[in-house]
C-alpha cells in the first residue's frame, strides 16, 4: 500500500510513502507490547536525556522541519518556523516537570498506617495526531507518554506524515528505541486498524465526527479515551477598546494559519457601540493579509491543506447570504492551483447560519453586534461546542465577571488563539474529553496507585 501526499499550494504529488495495512498495524502493536515493560523500567533520567537529545535536535533542524511541514501541509513559511520555534518551550515543560508531577507523594503518616500515591504507566498508548499543528499536537501526548514509560503507536494525519517521518527520525536519532515510538502511516483504514489494537489508551486530536466514530469504536473496552475536537470560538470586544489594537490582534486570531486552528476565534461579537469602527478597522488588518506562494516570507495566508474544506466554506457562505449576511471581503475560492480560498468577512450575520454555529476551519469569519454584556454571554454560550472563549475590554473586572460565565476550557482577556504548556488544554461539550498540557497532562499519561501501608 502506498499513500501520496500531496503539496496543497500546487495540487501536485509531493512524495508517496510506505502506508500500514490490518496486519503491519498488528505487527507494530506486538512490537509496542513486548516492549512497554523494558521502557517503564529505564530509570526516568534516562529517559529525560533522550528527549533533551530530541529538543536539541529539533532545535538544530529546525529550517529544514518548518520546510517539510510547509510543503505537505501549506503553511506559511514564516508560521512553520514560529510552530518550531514554539514547540521548544513546550519541550522544556515536560522535560522540567515531569519527574516532579510523576514523583511518589506520601500524603499521610501516623504510628499505625502510612499512605503514599505512585504513578505507573498505562502501557501502550495510540497517539492519533492532527495536521494543522502536527508539532504541537503530536508532542503533547507523545512527548509525556514516553517519558511516563508508555510505548506509542503514533499515527501522523495522512496530510502531515512527512512531517511525522521526521518526528519518528528525530526520537530514535535521539536514542528513544524503535519499538517504544513506532509510527503507523496511512489514512482511515490505518486508523480503524490501529482502533482495533488492545491499547491501553487513545489519544486523538481532530474532527467532531471522527471523534464520534473514535469513541463508538472503542465504547466498552474500558481504557483512557481523549479527544481533542473542534471549536466555534467566539470573541467579545468591547466599547472601551483600543480599537485599531483590538482589531488587529483578533484578526490575526482569526486568520493566523488560514483560520486553520482549533482555538482560531471563529465568531466576533462586538458592543454595538463599537460595531461600525472596529469593523472598518479589522476590515483594514484584513485587506493587508497577503496570500500567495507559502513558501515566502511575507505570505500570511496559504492554501487549505484539505480540498475539501474549500467546498465547506463556500456552503457557509452561500447559507449565510442566502439568509442576509453581507460579503465585505472574500467570499469565495481563490483563482489557481491547489486549495486556495479568499480571506473572507461577513456582516449582519445571526445563529441561523452555518458560519456562526458549524466550524469552519479556514479564512473565514462573521461579526456580529450585541447590545451589552448580558447578550454577549447568552450569544457566546449559544453553541454545542467549548474550547477557547475571550472578551477585550480594558475593564478586568467587568473581563472576569464575562469569562466567569462562559461554558469554555480556556478563556482569554485582551488575547486569543493562545496555548500555554503550563495551562490544561481542554474542551466542553462536543470540543472533547480530557485534557493534555500542564502537570495534569503529563499524569494522564498515568494509572495512580494508592499504597496503604500499616505497620505490624
């Protein structure tokens, strides 16, 4: 079996790989298997070493990994360089917290009972990864997950597995074994077949439907499920903004990687007493976006890495303008090779319309006035989805009474399409189950085990 991956800026055939059937995948489990226990039981410094080995590494090939991720997935040079760039203080969390979050706590002690909490490995974990970031979505469940003592069966998207082969290279140059990081390529029929793996856990970041599929699939088989899916992430600005710097950071949160993020803000709400200027100003930040060839410095918006999602905003819009919504800019696909769409802004929008309640995952955004604070909860709150949520306002009071109210697993005040390693990474409602980053992501990767210990 052979996968092509494509360059979404051209259409054309970038290279073409190796892909796993049912039984390499079964294969590759067993290796996983048989291997686990001898990697749980290399001394955790040892372990850390190696993965300082693979942060020095990524740091050194840096050029040449912002240029493969460019090339299969079409991000903007300039934004593969900033992903790798980024993904080094994430390295440096885990490799600094994680033997104090994975340490043994005693909790309680008296003459008669002592009680303790240790951490064992879940065992071999399936990392299903993501495209649009395949650096820091991928390293946040393998990198915790080995150092923890898992294997992993790690499956790259099939739009981003150039850059999971350099990932895969990377870790075993960096001396983690090759049964204990063992990469599966292919698309969905790679996928069901690892699913039907005895994991012990399933790591899966991607699609509300996928995720869906991912959870039927394993229902009843007892082990860690996470999902990280999608978002509708809205924004509040309000009337006592700095409107040109408000307006320019939401933009940026909207269309940065061509709105192809899962905390891009995809909805704007703005006080009606703001509406006209900040639209006219975010409007200005728009018009300056340059799109075009994503391997130059200066472009900032490239093609969809997925053809198909160009068929998907073109719906939104037509839904939208067929309903009364106005096209200011944008609108409708871009002229030439590959999967190219126009950044594209709408007016007099409401949550009739498909952009204002489905993910739209691309350059595309609708901006909606609400006539205080009380409607702008009530709009941000009216979705199935919870990821990321913000409000800009020079108010930190009024910020903290809004974001106290908001059904969301990260909220922001003055910023947006933010991700700290030190903060939980998680959803509500249909944006997913459990969590990755902080402490807490790294012990997810883990069983606790409660010692009572009482003394004869």
């Amino acid at each position: 079996m052979k996968l092509k991956v494509h360059n979404p800026a051209t259409g054309q055939v970038a290279a073409t790989l190796p892909a796993d059937d049912a039984k390499s995948v079964r294969a590759k489990y067993e290796r996983a298997r048989a291997a686990q226990p001898g990697w749980a039981k290399v001394r955790l410094k040892q372990r850390i070493a190696a993965m300082q080995r693979f942060r020095e590494l990524v740091a050194n090939e840096a050029e040449l990994l912002a240029r493969v991720l460019t090339t299969e997935v079409g991000k903007p040079i300039s934004q593969s360089r900033n992903e790798l760039k980024g993904v080094l203080p994430r390295l440096d969390f885990f490799l600094e917290e994680t033997a104090h979050a994975l340490r043994t706590r005693k909790v309680h002690a008296d003459d008669a009972m002592e009680e303790r909490i240790s951490h064992e490995p879940l065992g071999v974990v399936a990392n299903i990864s993501a495209w649009n970031y395949p650096w820091f979505v991928g390293s946040n469940v393998f990198v915790p997950a080995l150092l923890a003592g898992n294997t992993v069966l790690y499956k790259p998207s099939e739009f981003a597995s150039l850059t999971g082969a350099e990932i895969t290279r990377l870790l075993y140059t960096a001396g983690i074994p090759q049964d204990a990081f063992i990469p599966v390529i292919g698309g969905a029929k790679a996928g069901e077949a690892l699913l039907e793996q005895p994991v012990d856990g399933v790591f899966f970041t991607g699609s509300l439907a996928t995720g869906r599929r991912i959870a039927e699939s394993v229902a009843g088989r007892m082990i860690k499920l996470q999902l990280e899916l999608g978002g509708k992430d809205p924004i509040y600005v309000c009337e006592d903004v700095d409107i040109a710097k408000a307006a320019a950071s939401v933009a940026d949160g909207a269309f940065y990687n061509t709105g192809q993020s899962c905390c891009s803000v995809e909805r704007i709400y703005v006080h009606q007493g703001a509406f006209d200027a900040f639209v006219d100003a975010f409007l200005g930040e728009v018009r300056k976006f340059r799109s075009g060839d994503p391997t130059e410095d200066a472009t900032y918006i490239g093609p969809l890495a997925r053809g198909a999602q160009v068929k998907v905003l073109e719906a939104q819009v037509r839904d939208a303008v067929k309903k009364g919504a106005k096209v200011l800019a944008g609108g409708k696909r871009a002229k030439g090779k590959g999967h190219w769409f126009e950044p594209t802004v709408l007016v007099n929008v409401d949550h009739s319309m498909a952009v204002m309640r489905e993910e739209s995952f691309g350059p595309i955004i609708g901006i909606m006035a609400a006539k205080d604070d009380a409607e702008a909860v009530r709009l941000m709150n009216d979705t199935n989805y919870g990821l990321t949520a913000g409000i800009y306002t020079r108010d930190r009071q009024r910020a903290e009474k809004v974001l106290a109210q908001l059904r969301s697993g990260s909220v922001y005040w003055n910023c947006c399409d933010r991700v700290s390693p030190r903060l939980p990474w998680s959803g509500v409602g249909d944006s997913g189950v459990g969590l990755t980053l902080s402490t807490y992501g790294i012990e997810t990767f883990t069983r606790p085990k409660a010692w009572h210990l009482r003394s004869p």
